[in-house]
C-alpha cells in the first residue's frame, strides 16, 4: 500500500474527534492496553491527519501523533476502504505495533523472509513457521492459527523476534486454507519496515536481543479477565433467561393447572360411575367404554401428579433469579484465598 512516497500535508484534529479515535482503537483491537496507547500517543499530544493520493487507495487517511512544537511525529494508523459506500476500517501503524505488539494476531515466518517483505512481496505459505507436529485427527489450521476470515489483518514477525516485520491481510480464510495447504499465497502485505509509512516517523527499530514491552504481559492478562468477564455475563444472561422460562412455565400452571384437574376430576367420577354400573350389570359396556373403563388408573394417575405439580408452584420459585455467575463466583473465591 505504502510505495510512494506521501508529501506531508496535515491538518489538526479536533479535540473531540481525538477522543472519539481513542476510543474506537480501543473498540478496534481489544487487547490494546490504555497504558500502552499512551505510551504510543500521550494524553497531551494532539492528532493530525493527512490524506493520501487516490493512487493509494484502499487506503484514506493517515493519522500522526502532533508535535509539541506543530507538525507531526510518527504514524499512530491509518483508514481503509474498499469504495465509498464500505465503511471505514482503521490499522494500526507499526509505530503503534512497536507500543502494543499484542494488538493484532501475528503469524511467526521463518528468519530471512523479512527481508523479502520489506522488498515488497506478499506473504506465501513456505515461509511461514508451523507447528512440528499436529495431533491426528485435527486441523493444522486451527491448531496453528486458529480461525480467521479472508482479509483479516494479522502481524508478521520473523522467528526469534517480537517487533513485526509488517502487517497484512489474509488473502484466504482458515477453511479455504485447509484445501490450500502449505502452498501459494497466504497473506496481502499492507504496511512493512522501510515503506513510505514507515519513512515518516522515526525508524527506531528495537535492539535485535530487547525483549517485548512489560506492558504485554498485563494487557494480555487485562484482556483474558475481560473475556472472562464476558463469558460470565454470557453464562448468567444464560441462566436468567432459563430461570424466566421456568417461572413463566410455573404462573402458566397456577392459572391453568386448576382447570385442568377439575375436568380430569370430572371424567374420573364419570368413568367411576360407569364402573360401578358395570360391576351391577346394569350396562354391558360396548368397545367405546370399555376404553374408558381401562383407562382409569391412568387417570388417576394424572390427577395425583397434576396435584403435585400444583402444590409445588404453589410455595414459588425453586431458587431466586441469578444474580451471579457460578463459575465466576468461584473463581473470586478462589482468589480470595
């Protein structure tokens, strides 16, 4: 995407737009840390906007984080779009990347490709690093990336290192990949180490040995307690809606239940009385009642467990409406120890 050079032409941002960006790159990329994003864009810097030729295009608009004297610093991201009815997606610059590594998915190639990125080629499956082995009976794909869509943008980074070589797009999704195989294209390469994005901010690549940023660590954990937290709310939304289902089903019964047993108590003295005029010889029952007759125990039977029913929603709920998740509720207690 970013092969020409761009002639820096920005204009501010205002204020509360800012803010708005802050918070959509939060919505975009979950595991993005609000340490992190300061870290990249502190809280006094302001934000800048350049737009890009047409020639660029998916490509829209850059955003740079604003210097303290006016202009810009680095890149922070920028916008794509397919056409101008799609809507906006947003990606982050390598400059972010560099501040929060974790944001973004990552595929892991094999040392040496970098290099043939940076030289503006696509991604192809021989150079990507798999797993040595796969259990039987499994998908390689799922186990080595899981599930993803085509045009999903992930992170490339080449073995032994955390700071990606550059970002791209899956060409295929998980499942058109599973007939592909190890072969052909995998990966559209939007934004790379020493393109014209990259030549607008300051370069600083970290040291060959530094490790990833401490802060990685505690988003990753911030956002597994997220998922968590999610997945509780999921379960006890769950839970909720099963306990409503069973109290509708209960004040259903305590309007309809008593009408019920009166009809079945009726039919029930009917065919008792049917059965003691047989029993007299009075009435030579024909097959109709015969059949009546023979199903009087069954009756009877209903008539008790209608009863029970009854009695049963009589005194209420089972259990009051949960207020929290059971699994959460454990863990918290398990932490608490």
């Amino acid at each position: 995407m970013f092969s020409t050079a761009i002639k820096k032409n920005t204009n501010a941002v205002k204020a509360s737009e800012a803010r708005r960006w802050r918070r959509r790159l939060f919505d975009a990329f979950p595991l993005l840390s609000e340490e992190q994003l300061l870290e990249a864009w502190p809280g006094e810097a302001s934000l800048v906007v350049q737009r890009v030729p047409a020639s660029m295009s998916p490509v829209q608009h850059v955003y740079f984080v604003g210097g303290s004297t006016g202009g810009c610093g680095n890149p922070l991201f920028f916008t794509v779009s397919e056409s101008k009815e799609a809507e906006l997606g947003v990606l982050p610059s390598l400059y972010l990347l560099r501040a929060a590594p974790q944001m973004l998915p990552a595929v892991t190639v094999h040392r040496g490709v970098g290099k043939k990125l940076l030289g503006g080629a696509d991604l192809f499956m021989p150079g990507v690093v798999l797993r040595d082995s796969v259990d039987p009976g499994r998908s390689w794909v799922r186990e080595n990336f899981g599930v993803f869509a085509k045009g999903d943008t992930w992170a490339v980074v080449e073995q032994g290192s955390w700071f990606p070589v550059g970002l791209g797009s899956w060409t295929v999704s998980s499942e058109d990949l599973e007939y592909q195989g190890i072969v052909g294209r995998g990966m559209h390469m939007s934004h790379c180490r020493g393109d014209t994005l990259w030549a607008m901010g300051d370069q600083r690549e970290p040291a060959p040995d530094a490790e990833a940023p401490a802060s990685v660590g505690a988003a990753l954990a911030y956002a597994a307690a997220a998922t968590r937290r999610a997945a509780a709310a999921q379960r006890l939304e769950q839970r909720r809606r099963e306990w409503q289902a069973q109290e509708d089903a209960r004040l259903e019964l305590l309007e309809s239940g008593p009408r019920a047993l009166k009809r079945k108590h009726k039919a029930l003295r009917q065919i008792e009385a049917l059965q003691a005029r047989v029993a007299s010889g009075e009435v030579d029952p024909d097959p109709a009642q015969t059949e009546k007759l023979l199903r009087l125990e069954t009756l009877a039977s209903e008539i008790r467990d209608l009863q029970a029913q009854l009695d049963t929603a009589a005194k209420g709920p089972s259990e009051p409406m949960p207020e929290e998740d059971e699994e959460e509720g454990e863990e918290g207690e398990k932490g608490e120890v």
